[in-house]
C-alpha cells in the first residue's frame, strides 16, 4: 500500500478549510466525514487511530459504515477542527 504524502502546513489549513465549509453548509456527513478529515490531516488509517485513542479496525469500520462510534470518540475527531456534537435537521424534499 503507498505511503500518503504528508501536506503541508498550506495544504493542510487549505483541507481544515474546505472540510469547515462542508461543515457550515450541512454536507459533511458520516463516514465520509472521518475519512476526509484524515486526509486533510495527511494521516494514515494507524497514525489517525493513535492519535485519537482507537485501533485501526475502528477507524477504517468508521470510513466504512460499519462502526457506530461514540460521542465521546466524535467529540475528540471534531474538536481538532473546531467542531462540536449538534442534531442537524435533515433536508425535505421540496423545502427551502
């Protein structure tokens, strides 16, 4: 498997910024969520797990779907980037 580049201090606020954006406009969702805010910190699935406490079965479950992870675990991937656990209102068809 390739080794991913690491960013640079550039690309990595550039990434945090796009990621923030999605975030404010409703479209950062889960588990695409996790996976681009690895990537935005140039992390490989083990680096991202050790820094947030988990196993590399966790975080690749979580890219996946297949993980129901914790709030607690939620609030330590978010709060790297600024963000905090919130209900989002789900889109209706045909609403503003």
């Amino acid at each position: 498997m390739p080794r991913i580049r690491k960013p640079t201090r550039e690309e990595i606020w550039d990434r945090r910024a796009a990621i923030n954006e999605k975030a404010r406009s409703a479209q950062l969702r889960l588990p695409e969520g996790i996976a681009e805010m690895r990537h935005a910190l140039g992390l490989s699935q083990a680096e991202f797990a050790k820094v947030f406490s988990l196993t590399t079965r966790q975080v690749s479950e979580m890219e996946r779907g297949g993980a129901n992870p914790t709030v607690a675990t939620l609030e330590r991937i978010g709060r790297v980037f600024g963000f905090q656990i919130g209900f989002v209102p789900r889109a209706t068809p045909g609403a503003p």
